[in-house]
C-alpha cells in the first residue's frame, strides 16, 4: 500500500513538473497580441505560422510565412537563418508554438525569438486582422 501511494505521488509530481516546464518556456517568451502586433510590422522580424498549410489558407496574420511544426522540413527551413534573426511564431494556440520556439533555441540556437500568447484564436478574439489571400 505504501508503494502504490509512492508511485501514485511520484507520478503526480513528474505530471505538474511537465506541465510547469511547458508553461514556463511558453510564459517566459511569449508576447501578447499587441506586441506581436508591432513585430508583425517590423520588416527585420521574420512572422511565421506554424500550423499546417490548409490552415494558413483558411487565414494568417497577413505577411507571415509558413513552415509546418509537423512537417520534416520544418527544421530544414530554419537552418538557412542566421540563429540571431528575430522570429515571431504562431499557432492556433500558444501550446504549440511554445513547444517550436523551444525546439527552434535549444536545437538550432535561435536567440530572439518569441511566440504569440494564446495564438491565433486570442490575436482574433482581439480585433487583430486575419487574411486568407
């Protein structure tokens, strides 16, 4: 019995422990609408959409790039940008785009990069323009 309440704690703690290190690498670097409003303007910051191409179709913060977080040339793109470029990544929702941003600094050593807090659906939510041209 005192196992069992062990192993039920220990999985507990490594659940809040994996949610906490997801909030804290989406808290840490994460920028509301109106900033990332301001790096959408910005023509040395490279706005990308993460989400498949159907969805980037279907409408995009207008001038954002897309590269898939689910495809395999998702790393591939990234490589060619010098790991200085600022870059500006969104989803649907800031989960996603915080799990790329980490990939992106801890994998190919990006250093000013930032995902949009809760994505897609707040920056509308908001009375931030979508574009599907």
């Amino acid at each position: 019995m005192g196992q069992a309440k062990s192993l039920v704690s220990l999985i507990l703690l490594l659940i809040i422990q994996s949610f906490l290190s997801c909030s804290s690498a989406k808290d840490e670097f994460a920028v509301s609408a109106q900033e990332f409003s301001l790096l959408v303007k910005d023509v040395n910051c490279l706005v990308v959409d993460i989400r498949s191409p159907e969805k980037y179709l279907a409408g995009h913060i207008e001038g954002s790039a897309t590269i898939d977080y689910g495809s395999e040339e998702f790393e591939h793109k990234f490589r060619f940008l010098n790991s200085d470029q600022s870059i500006a990544l969104y989803s649907n929702s800031s989960r996603k785009s915080a799990k790329a941003l980490k990939f992106l600094k801890k994998e190919l050593g990006f250093t000013n990069i930032v995902c949009l807090d809760g994505g897609l659906e707040d920056w509308e939510e908001l009375g931030f323009a979508i574009s599907t041209e």
